[in-house]
C-alpha cells in the first residue's frame, strides 16, 4: 500500500478527479493549501539572497492505494496535471504501514483501492 500526495493547479482539480474516476482510482481527500516552488522572483533577501516568496494558491490530494494502483494513479495525475509551465505541483509517494476503514473495520489493501486496476 501506498500514500499518494499530489500538489496540483486548482484549475487542474475537476480533469484530475474526473481521470482518476475513469481509471477506477476511490477515496480520495482534497484540501486547499498554499506554497511555492520554482516560481519565485527578487524581492526579499534570504539566506543571504534577493528572492520574492509569494505564496500560490494549490490543491492538495491525498489517496491511500493497494500497490496494483500506484502506476496508474501516479501516471493519470502526471498527465492530467501536466501544463509544461513551472508550478505544476509534485506528486509524493510514501509507504503506508496500516490502513483501517472505520465503517466496516476492514484492514489494509481492503480498506484502499481495490487490488486490481481497471483502465479504459
């Protein structure tokens, strides 16, 4: 099981989810954050250097996978989320030890997406 995180464009939002969908990728959370990467310009000095941090509004998914649905959600929002400008976001995929669906009490690959992708 993995631990998907994608930092992408809010205007990427609805085309992401829709593509996940499709390729049967379930359970998800969204939430709105700010941060900045490449896009930054002089302004400020930091560590002894000009630079302008201005904080971007992004969209932050996370989604807790069996190991059969690691490529193809990595590569849908790769693809999907790609504009080929600086700020597109960053995808991280971390283990995930345990996983517990509270409602049914099911334990690990049971309680993420299912084992075995479907892709059309």
């Amino acid at each position: 099981m993995r631990l998907i995180i994608a930092i992408i464009r809010p205007e990427k939002l609805h085309d992401v989810l829709e593509a996940l969908y499709h390729r049967e990728v379930r359970g998800l959370t969204i939430s709105r954050c700010q941060g900045h990467g490449g896009e930054t310009s002089e302004v400020a000095t930091y560590r002894g250097t000009r630079v302008k941090m201005e904080l971007v509004e992004k969209i932050r998914l996370e989604i807790a996978v069996s190991q059969a649905f690691v490529d193809v959600t990595v590569d849908t929002i790769a693809t999907v989320a790609r504009t080929g400008d600086v700020g597109d976001g960053k995808i991280i995929v971390q283990p995930l030890d345990q996983t517990i669906r509270i409602c049914t009490g099911e334990h690990d690959a049971d309680a993420v997406t299912p084992a075995g992708p479907v892709v059309e």
